[in-house]
C-alpha cells in the first residue's frame, strides 16, 4: 500500500512540475516522474512476493527479471534526458516567463522593432525588415 502512495505521490508531483513554466521546474519534474515511472516497473516485477531473480533457486518462485533490466536502462536514458535538459537550460539565454518586461522592443524573432531602418517605407513588415537587412550587406532589392 505504501508503494503505490509512493507512485501516486511521485507521479502526481511530477506532472505538477512538468506543467510549471520554469525549465528547472520541468526538469525536476522529469526526474519525479522517471522515479515513479522505476518504482512502478520494479512493482509490476513481483519482488515483494517473491525470492530474488538470481538467488539459484527454482524458476517458478523467482521474480522476473526483465523490469529490473527495464528499470536500469530507464535509470540510464533518463540521467541522460536530465543532463540534456540542464544543458538547455543554462545555455538558454532567458527563461520563458511571460512575465519579464525585457523583451520591450524586440518582436518574437529578435529584431529590434524601435530602430528607424525603415521608417517612411510602406511595405509589410517582413518586407520591410528584409529590404533593411539587404541594404546593410550592400544589396539592393
């Protein structure tokens, strides 16, 4: 009983943090869930009702050992799934909360929509962009 408490705390927490906005929030999140994901196959195993897999003693009473093989090869992909993620996280230059004010003057692309490269031009607005642009290599359009 205390198990599945375990797995239903682990999993519910996990998905908490997942829906979280922070990349380390989500991060945590991952983790809680591969943890309750290990303990559920390690359930599903039979390791409390049953003798240990290698033990030498007769098949029918052993427990099964492929979930722990699955186990420990989700262990493995998912340390690397964490240490990806956290490598995004701190080369990402900014986190992604709506709520910072310092994105002013930037559209969703990053250029800067402040600057008079294109004042007095009345084509749409990636036109107009993409005429500032050429002009700055040189090009002419």
């Amino acid at each position: 009983m205390s198990l599945a408490l375990t797995i239903g705390l682990l999993i519910g927490a996990g998905v908490f943090l997942v829906l979280q906005r922070g990349m380390i929030r989500i991060i945590l999140g991952f983790v809680l869930l591969t943890h309750g994901v290990n303990l559920l196959l390690i359930a599903a195993g039979g390791t409390a009702r049953r003798v240990p897999p290698f033990d030498g003693t007769d098949a029918a009473v052993a427990a099964d050992p492929l979930p722990q093989a699955f186990v420990l090869t989700a262990i493995v992909i998912a340390f690397a799934i964490t240490v990806v993620m956290a490598t995004f996280a701190v080369v990402g230059r900014r986190d992604d909360d709506t709520e910072s004010d310092d994105t002013v003057g930037y559209d969703t692309v990053g250029y800067d929509t402040e600057s008079d490269d294109t004042a007095g031009d009345d084509r749409p607005d990636g036109a107009a962009r993409g005429a500032a642009a050429a002009s700055r290599r040189g090009e002419t359009r």
